[in-house]
C-alpha cells in the first residue's frame, strides 16, 4: 500500500507543475494587467507598481522567481489586497468553502443513496422511474439556475429560507448546499442503483435467498457493501469538485468563501490570487483521488489482491 501512495504522489508531480506553468503564462497572456483597470493615474505610478511586483521583469523571469517563492510555500502578495498575502486570503475563505462541500457532500450522499437504493430495488417499475428521472434532471441542471430558483421558490415566494449569508441566520446554509450537492447526488443515485443491480444478479445473493433469508437482511447484509463501492470510489473527486466548484454558489449566495476570492481574482487580473487558488484547487483534487483510491482498495478484497501481486508480495 504505501508503495502504491508513493507512486500515486510522485505521478502528481509532474501533473501539478504542467498546471502549475501553464496557469501561469495563460494569465499573463490575457488581455490588460493588475492595474490596467484601475482609475486613471500617472505612468510614473504604474511603473513603481510594476517595479514593486516585479511585473517589470520578463516572464521568465517571473516564472522562476514565483517557482522559487512556490518552493518556500509562499504564493506572494495579492496585487488587488495591499498589504494582504495571498496565503492569509486561502486560508481565511477555506472554512467556508470547506464547510459548504461538507454540507453538499451530505446532501449528495443522503439523497443520493436513499434514491439510488430504492430505484435499485424495484427495477423498471415506478420506484425505479420517478427517482432516475429526478436524477437526470439534477445532472442537466447547472447551479446558476438551480441556485436563483431555489432563491425564488424558497426565499422569496414562500419565505421559509435566508436567501444570502453563511452563519449569520438559522437555515443559511440549507439553500447554499442544495444548489451544490444536487448535481453530486443525481450521479450518486445513478451509482448507487448500477451497483446495487450488478451486486444483486451475482450467485451468492440467489444462494442466501435460497436459504430463505428475508430481503432486507440479504440486501443489508450481503448486497450493501458490493453495491456501495462505486459510491466510495466516486466520493473524492466529487468533495474535490465540489470544492472546486463552489465558485459559482458561493457567489449566487454571497458567501465569503475561497471561490469568490477566485471570480474576484480573475476580474481583477490578480495573478497571484489566481494562481494560488488554482494550485490549492489542483492539490485538493489529487488528494481526494488519491484518498478515494485508498479506501476503494482497502474495502475491496480483489484490488487488494491485485495490489499485492503487483508488488510481488
């Protein structure tokens, strides 16, 4: 196993310096600058500026100097933020964003599971119908327009629901992780319900109904476990995405977490606000690809296996 993690965090390596490089000289090849925006002032100001930030120097070498500062685990100063580093703006809008994945993670899990589950078993009939055609339009509805029409259903027409804010109203974080999760949970339930079918039509389930075991012991039992495992392999990329992806919610709701600093960033042409978050971004999804991987070969017997031939032991 350990030597499996190893070789797992050594191929990301080279994937993170090609996001890393080409993040980089993507942003800097857009259009206008950190301060081309800013009210009008005098060249002798945007010059200073630039000197400051070392914007005056080539782009190579602002590349090896951001290595150099990435290397210390510093990601800079933010160019739209004086006297802020872009370390302190991360860490300080992580709690919400990874509160909010949290919380759609849920979501997606509990319905996903109680629906997959029960599509699972009542194949083409209408148990099965009615939560798979939920889920596809779950999968086919993007966040900005679930988001505002939750808003407007919930928040604004009945009223039961803060439509803005994180932590300051009871009920905040209901509309928020909704809007997140459900996509997530449209894909857990498709999951969840392929794997309970395939668990079902093996030989050992037929063998304990044959000794007259009753369904929800052979289901819970026997069936669960085999069927949960595309559901466990999928859970870390979709936290990861839903980190990732949080940009879009946390903006509809106003919530000051790290996918705000990233809109705001890219607006604002805040190169390293930009690239810090997308580094942070690209770590956290190896990592929880890396941590799925794990636990899928931890619960299933047969990856194991093959994990231990592989090593020779």
């Amino acid at each position: 196993m350990m030597r499996f993690i190893a070789s797992r965090l050594l191929q990301a390596i080279p994937v993170l310096l090609v996001v890393i490089t080409a993040t980089f000289f993507l942003v800097r090849a857009a259009p206008g600058g950190p301060f081309s925006a800013d009210r009008a002032v005098s060249p002798q100001v945007i010059k200073a500026l630039n000197e400051r930030y070392q914007l005056d120097q080539s782009v190579w070498q602002q590349y090896a100097a951001y290595m150099t500062d990435l290397a210390r685990g510093d990601f800079g100063p933010s160019y739209k933020y004086p006297g802020r580093s872009v370390n302190e703006m991360i860490f300080g809008g992580l709690p919400a964003t990874a509160e909010l994945g949290l919380y759609a993670l849920l979501v997606a899990v509990g319905i996903g599971l109680c629906a997959g589950l029960l599509a699972g078993l009542r194949p083409n009939t209408g148990q099965d119908y009615v939560p798979m055609t939920i889920a596809m339009l779950g999968i086919c509805m993007p966040a900005f327009l679930l988001g505002p029409l939750l808003v407007l259903v919930f928040g604004m027409r009945l009223e039961w629901l803060p439509i803005s804010g994180w932590g300051d109203l009871p009920g905040d974080k209901v509309l928020p992780s909704l809007t997140l999760g459900a996509a997530y949970a449209a894909y857990i339930a498709r999951l969840s319900r392929a794997g309970l079918l395939e668990v079902m039509s093996q030989d050992y389930i037929r063998t304990a109904r044959a000794k007259g075991l009753a369904e929800w012991r052979i289901v819970s039992r026997h069936a669960l476990r085999g069927a949960l495992m595309p559901v466990i392999a999928f859970l870390g990329p979709a936290f990861a995405g839903l980190l990732a992806g949080s940009f879009v919610v946390e903006t509809i709701f106003q919530i000051p977490g790290l996918g705000r600093f990233y809109v705001q960033a890219a607006f604002n042409r805040d190169y390293t606000m930009i690239m810090g978050t997308t580094i942070f971004f690209s770590v956290a999804i190896v990592l929880f690809n890396l941590l799925s991987d794990i636990l899928a070969t931890w619960l299933n017997p047969r990856l194991r296996l093959a994990l231990r031939k592989g090593s020779g032991t």
